[in-house]
C-alpha cells in the first residue's frame, strides 16, 4: 500500500439541492422539468453535462398519434437517454436507431453533426401507459466535438452491475464502481451509475474532488452523508471540497448518479448545437442549412 492511497479520504459535502423545475413540453412526447441549462444551475459549474431534462413519472393515454420529436439536428456533444418506465424509438440520418425499454440507454455521439428523431416506440403509444426518462447532455472536449457520429444503444444486461452487501446493487453505465466497468465509451472522464440500494442500505463514493458529481433521485429517497435528505425526483450536486460522500437509502430507491471531469473550455450553444466559439455556431448553423447533416424523413 502506498502512502498515497492510505491517506484518509475528504469529505465530500452536499451542496445544493435543486426541486423539479416547472414542466415544459419536448415536442408533445416529452414532459420535463428542465434542471439544466435554463434551471438555477450554472452550466460552467456542472461541466462535463450541459443538459438534463427529467421526465418524471407521468401516465401517457393511448394515442394515434405518434408523440415525440421530429427531425433536428445537433453538433458537438453527446445524448444519454435513460430510460426508466415506457419505451423510446431514435432514428437518425446515419441509419442509426432502435428502440431503447426500462433500464436501457441510449448513448448517442452527435460529433460533426446529424439529424435524429425521437419518439414513443410504436406499440408502447398506441397503448399509453407510465413513461419515465432522463435526457443527458454530455458535452464534448473542443478537439472532439468534429468526431464521427456514433450511437451505443447498451441493454440493461449489458451493464456492470456490483451487488451491495448490505442490499440492492449499482447498475455502472459509464465509469466504474468497485473495479466494475460500463459497457459506455465517453471521450472525457465521465461515471454514470444507477443506484439501486435497499432500503437502510448505505453505500460510499469516491470521485476526485473536482470532478462535478450530482445525483437525481428517480425512486425513493435517501439520505446524505448522514444528514441531508434527497427525496424523490430531486437533483443534489456536491461540493468540490472533498472526494468521499455516504447515500443511505431511507427506501428501496433508484437514484442517477453523474459523475465527470469538469472541461474547462468555453461553452457557445445555439439551441441544439454546443460548441466552443460563436463562429463555430455560426458555421454549425450554415453546414445545417446547406444540408450538411444529411436527411431524415418525418
Ligand atoms: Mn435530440
């Protein structure tokens, strides 16, 4: 053992704990509170994500109608798509698509650029029913944001998974968790978890003290480092002054952990483009209108 790693771990301490913001409507599939970037959130504070719309559970009735998102672009970043209850269908201009149900993500590299669609898997619409999902925007470092479009859809069984001693498991999407990996490649630091704890069960992260980390609270609620209270469908981000923070599940929860390296660059964003400079935008925006990101029919 090294001295290193005998050293005592810091305290992470809970910062601030953000309620669901009002809900506004992402095409008329998708009902969100909005936590990040128009919340009360600063995204140069929760660099690495810029972006994250939480579908709270709502009950969609049967529809003919197919609910969702048309066609539209994005350029330099990435979309996670969680989903938790209800199914959602992707398509893009690049071929890419599929339709991700409960448990799964959707983790697609926008890079240079492409249009998608997203909507309600087709049976799942016509029938309604609970609908549960987290948009994520990861955004991307400047000498990446040009990279090749690409899509990882990973299934639930495809996720690390570390069972909890004391009850429940980590499901790992990205990162890892006790030498548990995630199936999910990321082009910076990046640690996405779900947390499945038991109720009573306790468990311990540990993150480097500047990465950004939140948790968002899907299921259940939980207790912080012994203190403080996350209840249901809150988000909490903790301070940078230290590594290592307790959740103690209050009941059987599921809870979002978001973890990353901050990227300290610029951020310039024009509705679905994220870049660094606003002639970049600017560019975005033109290669858009001259066609550059393909075609995607309706
Ligand atoms: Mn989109």
């Amino acid at each position: 053992m090294t001295a290193v790693s005998e050293k005592a771990k810091q305290l992470r301490s809970v910062g601030r704990i953000v309620a669901p913001p009002p809900v506004h409507w992402v095409g008329d599939g998708f009902r969100v509170h909005g936590f990040l970037p128009h919340g009360p959130l600063n995204v140069e504070r929760m660099s690495p994500f810029f972006l994250l719309d939480y579908n709270a559970k709502y009950n969609f009735p049967p529809s003919t109608n197919l609910l969702g998102v048309g066609p539209h672009p994005h350029r330099g970043f990435e979309t996670v798509t969680i989903a938790y209850r209800g199914k959602v269908a992707h398509h893009d201009s690049r071929g890419g698509g599929g339709a991700i149900g409960e448990g799964d993500v959707q983790w697609m590299t926008a890079g240079s650029g492409l249009l998608h669609k997203e909507y309600h898997e087709e049976q799942f619409n016509r029938e309604g029913g609970e609908f549960q999902m987290v948009q994520l925007w990861v955004n991307l470092p400047a000498k990446d944001k040009m990279t090749e479009p690409k899509y990882q859809a990973i299934t639930n069984a495809e996720m690390g998974r570390f069972e909890l001693p004391e009850g429940g498991y980590v499901e790992v999407i990205a990162g890892e968790y006790e030498d548990v990996k995630g199936p999910a490649s990321t082009f910076s630091p990046v640690h996405l978890y779900n947390l499945k704890p038991k109720a009573g069960t306790s468990l311990t992260l540990s993150f480097p003290s500047h990465y950004t980390t939140a948790i968002l609270a899907i299921e259940g609620s939980a207790t912080l480092n012994g203190e403080k209270k996350l209840l249901t469908n809150n988000l909490v981000v903790f301070e940078n002054d230290g590594e290592e923070f307790t959740v103690t599940a209050d009941e059987d929860s599921v809870l979002l952990l978001m973890a990353g390296e901050p990227l300290n660059q610029p951020i310039a964003q024009y509705g679905p483009f994220l870049m660094n400079t606003n002639a970049e935008i600017a560019q975005a925006i033109d290669d858009f209108n001259q066609g550059k990101f393909g075609y995607l029919a309706d």
